[in-house]
C-alpha cells in the first residue's frame, strides 16, 4: 500500500485497528518471561485464532506480532541475529490470519531507555522497518513510543527503509499528555508529524474516558489522522503482578466513539482489550 492510498482510505471514515496481543496470549498459555516471538512461532493457533477473532469483531488492521522484534529486545534472548527471519515469519502468520480481509501493519516499539544514543535508534529501527518492508507489510506503526527522539529515529528509520510505505507513530502519554522521556505530546505530535508520520496519536497508558482533552487538542493541532488506541482503563496489579482492567466492553465503546467524536480517526484497543472490546467500539460508532 502506498501513502496515497492510504491517505484516501482515511478520508473515507475511520479505521479500525486490532486490540491487545500480549496479554490474550498469556491467557493463552505464554508465560512470563520468554522470548514472545519464539513463543507465537512454536504456538501458531493462538494468534492465528486471536487475530481471526479480532478481524470477525471488526478489525481492518492487523498489528503483526513484531512489538518486541527488533534488536534491542531479541539480543536479550541471543536472537539478534534471526532479526529478519523472525519478522518475516511472523508478519506471515498475520498475513494468514487477515485472509484478505484486513491490512497487516509491522509493529515496532519503544527503545525501553531514554539514554540511548539516535545513531543507535536510527540503526536498529532502520533495521527492523526494513525486515517489514520485506516481509510485505501494508503499513507499519511506532507505538508506545515514550519520547520525541525515538519517534523521530523510528520514523526516519522507516522512511530510508521504504520511503512509500505509510508510517503511523504513537505515543505513551499520561493523562495530561506528558511523554515518560519528557516533553508532552503536544509538542512532539506536531513535530514528528511535519517529518512525514502519516498518522499521529496515543495509545496504552489509560482509559479512553481520560484522553478526550488530549485527543481533541491533537486534532486541533495536526493536519494528518489522530490515532487512539487506549487500554481497558488503569490496571491494578494482583500480588503476582498480574494486571487486571475494569473497563468492560460497552463502556469501552462508548468512550471509544467519544474520542471519535474529539477528532480520533485510527481507533483501536491497547492492554486489556479484547475481540468483543473491537466489536463493541464497532457498534458504537
């Protein structure tokens, strides 16, 4: 898919995205602790039966299993070198599970540091984005991004890997709209939108009953779509630390088309969020 194309599919109404990826498949079984890549690969049926899930809620974006996929992550596992053979496998399994029914976007996140250098960033996104490209993804997403250096390496990253290929970057925000390297996403989503993002936004963090404000001064600000794709509420952690997320389905929906309605055209659901949380912001909208 082009830039062009996907800037016409947006001007069509909105798009859906999927819901959470990690926290369903370890209820289906992945432990805590292993390298998650590996863990999908060797237990294919759940993310091809979660994504399918998710595509019969309403999905129109599949995020492939590539969040933790790049270098930085996979080199805690000794898989660095297996980098563009597990994207390729991976974004295949999406591929599967979408049937033509859906767009499969690459994932890639977070660096995790706020210390680490932007010739390292550039690198080791440039890496992983080209890994997509080949893999043939339609589109590729820089989520839970935490700072405004790293959404600018990620997006120059992608952008040398494929200049053609649409490039959405999203923040972690708290519920002010502060960033968690500093700065605030007012200033950063401007930013990196004027770099060439095709779409800008939020996602993890909170609820969606506590983003309206900053998704209305977003769409206020930007001239390309807003991305929302917010968790199940705030998670409160057991004493096995465990999280768990009091927002239910309907509730989620229903704030889901306020923040619709404050300007979000990317919509979709971050942790705790499930295939009926997908059909329930369908409905709502």
């Amino acid at each position: 898919m082009t830039r062009n194309e996907f800037a016409a599919r947006l001007a069509q109404g909105p798009l859906l995205l999927d819901g959470a990826t990690g926290s369903n498949l370890m209820k289906a079984g992945m432990p805590k602790g292993v390298c998650a890549e590996t863990w999908i690969l060797d237990h294919p049926q759940a993310i091809l039966d979660l994504q399918r899930a998710y595509v019969a809620a309403g999905s129109q974006v599949l995020l492939a299993p590539t969040f933790t996929a790049g270098r930085i992550y996979l080199s805690q596992h000794g898989l660095e070198g297996e980098l563009k053979e597990l994207n390729r496998r991976l974004v295949a399994l999406s591929r599967e599970a979408a049937q033509g029914k859906a767009w499969v976007a690459g994932d890639m996140t977070t660096m995790g540091r706020a210390d680490v250098p932007y010739e390292t960033m550039l690198e080791y996104y440039h890496e992983q984005a080209q890994a997509l490209a080949e893999a043939g993804v339609d589109l590729i997403l820089c989520e839970t991004l935490m700072g405004h250096d790293e959404a600018m390496a990620a997006l120059e990253g992608c952008r040398m890997a494929a200049a053609e290929l649409p490039v959405c970057c999203s923040f972690s925000v708290t519920a002010d709209g502060m960033l968690y390297f500093g700065g605030s996403v007012y200033e950063a989503a401007p930013q990196v939108a004027e770099f060439g993002a095709d779409a800008v936004g939020i996602n993890c963090s909170v609820g969606p009953d506590q983003l309206e404000s900053v998704v209305r001064a977003l769409r206020e600000s930007l001239t390309v779509s807003v991305i929302a794709k917010p968790n199940a509420g705030m998670p409160e952690i057991d004493d096995q630390g465990n999280a768990h997320y009091s927002m239910h389905a309907a509730d989620f929906g229903r704030h889901m088309a306020a923040l619709h309605r404050a300007g979000a055209s990317i919509l979709g659901g971050c942790c705790g969020t499930e295939p009926p949380y997908i059909a329930a912001l369908k409905a709502a909208l």
